[in-house]
C-alpha cells in the first residue's frame, strides 16, 4: 500500500474534520452540529481499519488522532471489498467551508434586489414572506429593540436573528450554502447564495438596499453583534473569559 493512496483515504477523512471544524464556530445551529457529530462517529468507526492498515505512512506514535493521520485510500476496498478512494473533484465538491475569517469564500456576485426573488421562491415558505418565521421554523429576520443590548441571557423570550446575534456575514453565506433551502441544500448556485445573503443582510438594516456582494465586500461587513463574541481562547479548561 503506498502513501499515495493513504494521503487520498486521508483527504476525504481531513475533509470532515474541516467541515468539522468550521461549523464548531457556527452559532446556534442545532442540526448542523448533530450532523457533524454523526460524521464524526463514523469517520472513528472507520478510523481503526484506516489506521491499522496504514503503518508505513503512519507509523505507531499512539497519538490516538485518526481524522489527522495520513490514511490509505483503498484499504476497504482490499480488505473487505468495500468502498473506493474519492476523485479529486468529488473531494472538491463538498469541500466548501468558507475558512475562518471568510477567506475561502468562493467567487460569484449577488445583489440584494437578485436576493429578494430568490428568498421569495425558495425559503418564504418556511421563513415566512417577511422573514418572520412560521411555525416551527425560525425567523431570520428583526432587530428587536430590546435585543441590542444583547439581553438574551436574562430574557429567554427574546428572539435571535441574523441581525442582532450573528457575529459575522460571511458564517451566513456558508450556512446557507451548506444547509438551505432546507431539504434542498446545494439548490442555490454561488451567485444566487451571495445574492440571498446580501437580501437577509440588507433587510435586517445590516447593509444597504443597493450592495452587491462578492467574497471581499461579503468578508467586509461588519455586524451589529460582533463586538459581543470574543474567539474561543480556551486551552481544555472550563474557564471561559
Ligand atoms: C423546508 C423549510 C425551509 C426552507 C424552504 C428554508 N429553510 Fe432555512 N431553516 C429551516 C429550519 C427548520 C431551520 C432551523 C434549523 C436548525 O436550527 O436546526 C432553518 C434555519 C435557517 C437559518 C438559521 C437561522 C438562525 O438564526 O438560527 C437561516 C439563516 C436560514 N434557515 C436561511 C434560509 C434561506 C436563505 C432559505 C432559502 C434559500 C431557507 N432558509 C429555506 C427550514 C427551511
């Protein structure tokens, strides 16, 4: 088995655990992390095949971290007839975090009234005409007076939206790039993501009526509750600063 085809298998496990990754830092989405945790458990049960048959590339260090271990490609496929190594393109394909900070945010370009048709079509009818929310599902659009001041601890009746709680735009795009329309994600092109985004933005008083967004003007906005979040520095404690 060469290290090739374990630096392959490798990828396609480094991928969950990037996706992993990027949606820890995700706020508040319930789905999005029970989803990773599924990943997660059968990226481990897959981890001690991986990594036993792995030992010319990954010699025994005991470190225990299988999603980064270089791992073989085909070792399902030659042990247990199984499987095979993803394409480069099918990798590709769902690696799509737009990276800390918005860096990898892809190309593309919307604008708000592009935006306004698009949400009309494809998410008012769960979030409602005037992103409202219905039923269960939640609104995303409002700046309650009364959550600027970020009081959601003390009054759990307060509603969260994209305006007053989400601390960075660019987290907006990748969630909706990665899990809306609900039931349909992957609908949208990347243009058509910027262009709803840019209308979400715009009628929770974030941007202007007249922006057209793309990655650079997208990791450019600034939102009313960033100041409110500081990085996680913790270092395995349970204290929090
Ligand atoms: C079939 C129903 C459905 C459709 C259509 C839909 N959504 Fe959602 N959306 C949901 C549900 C359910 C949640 C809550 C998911 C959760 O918290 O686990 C959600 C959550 C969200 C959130 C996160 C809200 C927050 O602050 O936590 C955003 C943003 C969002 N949707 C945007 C969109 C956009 C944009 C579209 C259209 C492209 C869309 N949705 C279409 C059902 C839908």
């Amino acid at each position: 088995m060469s290290g090739d085809s374990c630096a392959s298998a490798g990828g396609q496990l480094l991928n969950h655990a990037k996706a992993r990754r990027t949606r820890s830092v995700d706020v508040g989405q319930q789905h999005v992390h029970a989803e990773a945790r599924s990943v997660l458990r059968a990226v481990a049960a897959l981890g001690c095949v991986l990594v036993a048959a792995c030992t010319d590339a990954t010699p025994e260090t005991g470190s225990g971290s299988v999603v980064d271990s270089a791992t073989p490609a085909d070792v399902r496929t030659a042990q247990w007839g199984l499987g095979r190594a993803p394409s480069a393109a099918e990798i590709a394909a769902v690696d799509i975090d737009v990276g800390p900070g918005g860096d990898a945010l892809p190309a593309g370009r919307g604008s708000v009234a592009e935006g306004a048709p698009l949400y009309a079509a494809q998410c008012a009818g769960c979030h409602g005409a005037k992103g409202e929310g219905l039923a269960k599902f939640p609104p995303l659009i409002g700046r309650d007076p009364k959550g600027e001041d970020f009081g959601f601890g003390k009054d759990p009746a307060l509603v969260r939206t994209i305006g007053n709680y989400w601390p960075y735009a660019y987290t907006l795009f990748d969630y909706i790039r990665k899990s809306m329309p609900h039931g349909g994600a992957g609908r949208l092109s990347d243009s058509e993501t910027y262009a709803v985004t840019a209308w979400l933005l715009a009628q929770n008083q974030v941007i202007a009526d007249t922006t057209t967004l793309d990655a650079a003007s997208l990791r450019a906005v600034k939102m009313p509750a960033e100041k409110r979040f500081v990085p996680d520095n913790r270092k395995g404690g349970p204290e929090v600063r």
